[in-house]
C-alpha cells in the first residue's frame, strides 16, 4: 500500500517529462530561404571584425530578378526581414560617414545602377515598412553583368585600396557597394 502512494505521484511526473520531451523535440522544417551573414575580415577565426550583414538568401526557382526585386521599388536585400549590416567602426558610405551601429541595408534595383541604404530601423520584416526619414546614407553604384548565373542571393566583402567593398550578386548581375574607413 504505501508503494502504491509513492509510484502514483512519480509515475504521473515521468509522464508529464515525458510529454514535455516529446513535444520539445518538434523542429520547423528548413527556410525555404536560409539565413546568412558574411563579414570582413570572413575568418571565423579572427574576433576582430570590421563590418558584418546578415541576410536571407532568396532562390530564383525559375523566377525573375525583377519580380522578387522590383526595379525602382526599396528591397529588403534578400529575403524575410529586412538585411542587418553591424559596423563595428565608423565608416563612410560614399561621403557619408556612418557611425559604429547596427543598422537595415536596404537597395533599390535598377537597370544601369543599385542605390545602397541605410537605416536606422530595426527587426523589420521585409521593406514593408520602410521609411525614408530614418535613412542615414545612400550611394549609387554600378551595375554589372557576369557570365555565371547564381541561383541564390549572394553578398561577399572583399578588401579595397580604402575599406571594404560588399558585392553582392544574383542570377548574372553584380554590384559593388564600398564601405570605407
């Protein structure tokens, strides 16, 4: 009789972690398009960053840059919320200098050249509520075109004469955003 009084509780609190366990275990499945970030310098070994951007990395799937970017439209660059660019250092974007911060890159596509942005607004999804007031620097760049076509969105820092350039590529087109000291 008494053991019977004891099992009652303990066998009712195994059942319970049990439950627990196996509802903890349920995982969404995968991001149809997956987080990234990249930064300079890109080893993960080295601590002492200078620049960093985490962005969605949207797939083409046999659909169009201009329907996913829109030419003249503000982009979220890439997909989900809206790209996060850390700079560990002033820097300049074009001949606006930037104070060290977090803030949202966003771009503007365009058929000869991207204008790059930043903002002070944070933890926004997409570019839906984007506002032009909160903008700290905006730069023009290029457009090029390359050869090898990338089925996702692509950003890379690469080491310049004067900082750091972000480029950033899709499908054939590339662009190069610089970032200076």
């Amino acid at each position: 009789m008494k053991n019977s009084k004891l099992f009652t509780p303990i066998a009712f609190t195994l059942m319970l972690l049990a439950s627990l366990t196996n509802e903890a275990q349920e995982f969404q499945p995968l991001d149809k398009s997956p987080m990234d970030a990249t930064s300079f310098p890109q080893s993960w070994k080295e601590s002492n960053k200078l620049i960093r951007i985490n962005y969605g990395r949207p797939q083409l799937k046999d659909r169009s840059i201009e329907k996913l970017a829109p030419a003249g439209k503000v982009w979220r660059t890439g997909a989900n919320e809206a790209a996060e660019l850390t700079l560990y250092v002033d820097m300049k974007l074009g001949g606006t200098k930037v104070p060290a911060g977090i803030y949202t890159f966003y771009l503007i596509p365009g058929e000869k050249e991207w204008t790059a942005i930043i903002n002070t607004d944070l933890n926004v999804w997409g570019s839906y509520f984007y506002k032009e007031e909160n903008d700290v620097a905006r730069l023009s760049v290029p457009v090029s075109n390359n050869n090898k076509s990338l089925e996702a969105f692509s950003m890379a820092f690469k080491k310049s004469d004067d900082g750091v350039h972000l480029h950033a590529g899709w499908g054939n087109i590339r662009i190069a955003i610089p970032f200076t000291e």
